[in-house]
C-alpha cells in the first residue's frame, strides 16, 4: 500500500481522497476473499466483476465502499500503480 498512497499523495489528492480509496481497497479485498477467489493477477476483468456484478447488490458489513464511482477510481488507480512497478522490476 505505501505506492499506491504515495502516488496519490504526488498527484495531490486530498487525505480524505485517499481514506476512501483505501476504504474502497478493503472493501475489494473483503470481497475477493469472501468469494474465495485466488487473486493470481489483477485485471480489469476482476474489477469490472466487482463493480457490475457485487456493488448492485452488495450487503458486505459496514464501513463497506459501495459507489460504483468511487471504487472504479480507486481500482482503477491500483492497476496504474500495480502495472507502473511491474515494469520497473523488468
């Protein structure tokens, strides 16, 4: 989580911003392993199940992030950073 929190922080999100992404990270994270779902490789794919399919109908335990808009950005925004260190390490 330290890259992803840092680069918001480099392109100025607010703190409040970044707890509800991180909030929106959880509540991804509850879900995946509520699904047992192995997390072999983070895709759009993935996220897009997330959004259309568990939101809509989603009855996760409180504090859970449930905009559609809010948790698309925040994942979105992870597979930016996820992708960005992959290919440094090539």
């Amino acid at each position: 989580m330290p890259l992803y929190i840092e680069s918001l922080r480099d392109q100025r999100y607010p703190d409040r911003t970044i707890r509800g992404y991180l909030g929106c990270l959880a509540h991804f994270s509850y879900w995946i392993k509520n699904e047992d779902l192995e997390l072999l490789i983070l895709d759009a794919t993935l996220i897009e199940r997330f959004l259309l399919n568990h939101l809509s109908v989603c009855t996760c335990p409180a504090p859970s992030y449930c905009t559609a808009a809010n948790s698309g950005a925040a994942l979105r925004h992870l597979l930016r950073v996820v992708a960005r260190e992959q290919t440094a390490r090539l």
